[in-house]
C-alpha cells in the first residue's frame, strides 16, 4: 500500500490522463459521522458528505406513533428505551445526540440536501404491517415531490414489499433491495422486480462473488456494504461494484482514489 501512494504522489505534474470508464464510487454509511465531532444520520454527518464530494449519503428513515418522519437508524433510541415508531414526535425531538444534535425531521436532512448536488439514499425502515410501511413509503415520496428532489433522492429498504410498492408506484426512480442474507435474491429477479439495484452486506458479496457480474449482465447497480477496513475496502474495489459503503467513507474514497490512479494510462 506505501509503494501505490508513493508511486501517485511521484506521478509527473500536468500528465494528461485517460481513465478506464464507469468507476466505483463512495458512500457515507449513514452519512460521515466518523470525525469525532458528529453522530450517524445527523445533519452535521450530512453536510461532511458533501464537503468530502462523494457521491451519496446513506440515511435512514422511521416514522413516529404520530406520523412524523425522522432520519434515525433506530427503532430503539440509544439508551433511552424509547422505540421511535412507538413514541410520539416530541419526545423523540427531545433527545440530545452524543454530539449535540437533535434528531432531525426529514423535511429538515432533504433541505440541506439540496444545498449541493450530491445524492442521497433514503432507506426506508420496515414498520410492522403492510400497510404501515405503504403509508410511509407514500409519505416520503409525497414530501420529495413536494420539495423537488427529482432524481436527487434515491430509495432503498430491507423489505422487498416496500421495494416493489416503489417499482408499482414510483416509475423511473431508483430503488434499491438490501439484504445481508447469503441467500438473497440474485440480479435476475431484483430486475424482474422492477429494481434498480441491490445492495448486499459485504459477507453476501464474499460468498456469491459472480453476483457482480451478474449484476452487470442485468443492467442494475451493486453496492458493497459496509467495508471498514483496508483489506475490505481493496477486496471491493477490485471486484468493481458501482458503490461501497462505509463508515468510514473518507478512508475508503482515498484508497479508491488511490486505485483509480495507479490504473490510469498515463502520457505526459
């Protein structure tokens, strides 16, 4: 690793560069939190994804017993032995964050978004019933129309109900099934399905590689999550998905870089 970023740090000044194509990119699990002075799915983990310029945030979204949606991992509240879906909004909004903040309101995290041209990724949290989670899903998607996010905001959900009401209901988006089962669905049937992409715990990946291949065939996107160590993060990107994940998405975004550069056909 020492010898591949002393060979980019050697590369000749003004060299024109030739890339290779379509190239992996980076996004922040749940935001870039990892600094020492921000908390997951915060705005502060927001606003340090767009300073790094990578290419989304990842953020997840639950709604409260009175209908509000909040960006927060959860359903439980760190200590406090509050379930988010089971409590009502003010008392959510009363917790202080270990960094200080409050946990935000969607309407809060997707005004900020907006402020650059970075994507983010919505993952929407399974609610307990069919219809709690079409209620949801229905809300989120009235609130991007309505603060017009286009294709700025992108979907995601562990529940393949609430991916296939998005596939009927919300044509043209991008929507993408996770899953950390090892038996998961492949590429053919998430395309079937109507979905964009399929994002696989990095354990699915490790097992089933020829799923990026196959994925690749199929015409949707992979995302390789949620890597946290170099070795991780190489056996990734040398396997070529369109996104990894991580916690730490500056150190995964430099080693990328890293390998992107050492791959360049370079002519000075």
């Amino acid at each position: 690793m020492k010898r591949l970023l002393l060979t980019i740090a050697l590369l000749p000044i003004g060299c024109i560069c030739l890339h290779l194509g379509a190239q992996t990119q980076i996004v922040g699990h749940r935001g870039y939190h990892t600094t020492g002075d921000s908390y997951e799915n915060t705005i502060s983990a927001l606003r340090n994804c767009q300073k790094l310029g990578i290419y989304a945030m990842e953020f997840d979204v639950n709604m409260t017993s009175d209908d509000s949606l909040v960006v927060f991992h959860g359903p439980m509240i760190l200590k406090t032995g509050m379930n988010i879906q089971q409590t009502k909004f003010k008392k959510v909004r009363s917790v202080t964050l270990p960094d200080g903040e409050q946990i935000p309101t969607l309407r809060e995290f997707l005004k900020v978004a907006k402020e650059s041209s970075m994507q983010v990724i919505c993952e929407i949290k399974t609610h307990y019933t069919k219809e709690r989670d079409e209620f949801v899903t229905s809300r989120i998607c009235a609130l991007a129309d309505e603060l017009g996010m286009g294709k700025q905001l992108e979907f995601t959900s562990f529940s393949e109900w609430v991916c296939d009401y998005l596939a009927a209901n919300r044509p043209g988006a991008e929507i993408i099934y996770i899953s950390s089962n090892v038996n998961a669905m492949g590429a053919a049937e998430a395309r079937k399905r109507g979905y964009t992409g399929i994002s696989y715990d990095l354990k699915v990946f490790q097992t089933r590689p020829e799923l990026f291949s196959e994925a690749r065939n199929e015409g949707i996107k992979t995302t390789f999550w949620t890597p946290d160590n170099a070795s991780l993060v190489w056996w990734g990107i040398e396997h070529k998905p369109d996104f990894i994940s991580s916690n730490h998405p500056d150190r995964a975004k430099a080693l990328l870089d890293a390998y992107n550069a050492f791959n360049e056909k370079v002519t000075k």
